[in-house]
C-alpha cells in the first residue's frame, strides 16, 4: 500500500473541490464558486514539463497519459496533471478537502495511488466515492432510494455496471478496453467488442443480486451515464438484449462530476464519500 499525502495541521476555511480524473477527460470544479474545469487528461509539450515521479524505475519516463481506464497509473504525471488543472479552476486559492471518483473495479492500491498523486497536489485530504455511484447522484437518483437502481456509466477505457441501493453500490462488474482513438475525431469511441460484452456483463451483474432484488432492479430500468451513453445504437441494442426501460442521463458524460459537486454540497452526501 502507498502512503497517503500527510494532513493538514488545521482546517483551511476554503473552498470544497471535486475531481473526475478520466482516461479521456479531467473535470473538476470547486461549486460553492461555480466554477468547472474539463481539459484533456494529456501532458505534453514545454508548458507541460513533466517532473518524474521519485517512486518510478529509474530511467522511466512519465506518461503523458498518466491515467489509463479509469486508474492513475503513474502517480507523479497524474498530480502534476492535477495541479494544473487545480491552478486553473482556481489559482493561489486554499482548498479545505477535495473528493475525487474512483472505478467500483479499483483495487486497494490503485485507490491509495490515485489519492496520493491528488493529495500531493491539492496538498489537502482526500476522500473518495465510487464513480457508479457518483454518476448515479449526478443523474439525479436519490442516495437515500431504498430501491436498487442499475447503472451503466460508460467511460473511455472503462464501463462499469453497477446496482446502488441506499447510497452504496451493492454489486458492479467492469469491462476494461483500450478506446479507439479515429484521426479527426475529438473524443474517442467504444470498440464493437466491447459493446458486444456489455450485455453480458449486465446479466452477470443481475446474478449476484438476490432474486427479488434483481426483480426490482430489472423493474427501475437501466441508466446510462459516461461519455459512451449516447452511442447511437447502444440503448436501442440493450432494450433488445436485456428486456428492460433504458434511460440516458442528462448531460452523460457529467454526470460523474455533477454527483461529486452534490457531495461537496450536500452533508447527507458527503458522508458516503470514504477517507
């Protein structure tokens, strides 16, 4: 396990921040300022100079892509990706705490990587919500709905499928893909493939709910929330395999965002985040 970045003494009395750290896109705002952020997830080029991380192999470049399906794989790329980002919602101000979303799929490790590489550069604590679940408030399902709710957040380079039941993800399964990248195209696209397994997933998913869970679940439909959710065959080919109402999310591809902003609002949801 890493270590995580140390405490602040005291409290700074600044604002909250929240961050989706995407394998396409950062996003971040600071919403009690109503201000948001969303710039590539890339480093590169002189403004962009990149320091290596101290922890890395010698004689390892840092990754101009520092985050890949979801998960922060190089951690001293990731927090100088983070600070200019934090520079740009905000220059000079003091945060108080900073919550970010991390994959329902992430391992222990990753997380406390993720956390660090954050930490190191907001230089305050950092909490974390799964990202299913932070889509899920972000699209307006309330945390404290005792029924399950299926989401399908679709991201570049990782979709998960999740049940949230009272603000908590109580099952998820995750599909990890290298997204194609065509020349012309700005953002990149979910592979045949990979549409191909989301069904299946789903069904998986539903099996390790308790039947009259799953009932209930299949009854509420299914939401979709990511960048992928407005693939244009995609709900038309799921109402088709998995026999149930499918929904797109306003604005899909912030929904993640939007539910982090919410927690940092709201103290009700700000205790379902995790140090």
């Amino acid at each position: 396990m890493g270590t995580r970045a140390p405490l602040a003494t005291k409290t700074p009395s600044g604002p909250y921040a929240a961050i989706d750290l995407g394998t396409s896109r950062i996003r971040a705002t600071l919403p009690s300022r109503a201000v948001f952020v969303d710039r590539p997830s890339a480093l590169g080029g002189p403004a962009h100079a990149l320091t290596p991380d101290p922890a890395a192999p010698r004689g390892r470049r840092p990754k101009a892509r520092p985050i890949e399906h979801g998960i922060v794989t190089d951690a001293g790329a990731c927090t100088h990706l983070t600070r200019l980002t934090l520079l740009e919602a905000d220059p000079g101000r003091e945060l108080r705490q900073v919550v970010i979303a991390v994959p329902s799929a992430a391992s222990g490790n990753q997380l406390n990587r993720a956390v660090t590489a954050v930490g190191a550069a907001a230089g305050r604590p950092v909490r974390t919500m799964e990202a299913p679940l932070a889509a899920a408030i972000g699209a307006g399902i309330d945390p404290s709905d005792p029924r399950p709710r299926l989401i399908l957040d679709i991201g570049a380079g990782i979709v998960e499928a999740a049940a949230i039941i009272r603000g908590r993800v109580h099952a998820s399964r995750s599909i990890q893909y290298v997204p194609e990248r065509p020349a012309g195209h700005q953002m990149p696209r979910v592979p045949e493939h990979v549409r191909a397994q989301i069904a299946t997933a789903l069904r998986h998913m539903l099996t390790d709910l308790p039947p009259p869970l799953r009932r209930a679940a299949r009854d509420g439909g299914l939401l979709l929330t990511g960048g992928g959710a407005c693939l244009p065959s995609l709900p038309g080919s799921l109402t088709a395999e998995m026999g149930m109402t499918i929904k797109i999310a306003r604005d899909p591809a912030r929904a993640t965002i939007r539910g982090l902003a919410h927690a940092c609002n709201s103290p009700e949801a700000w205790r379902l985040t995790r140090a």
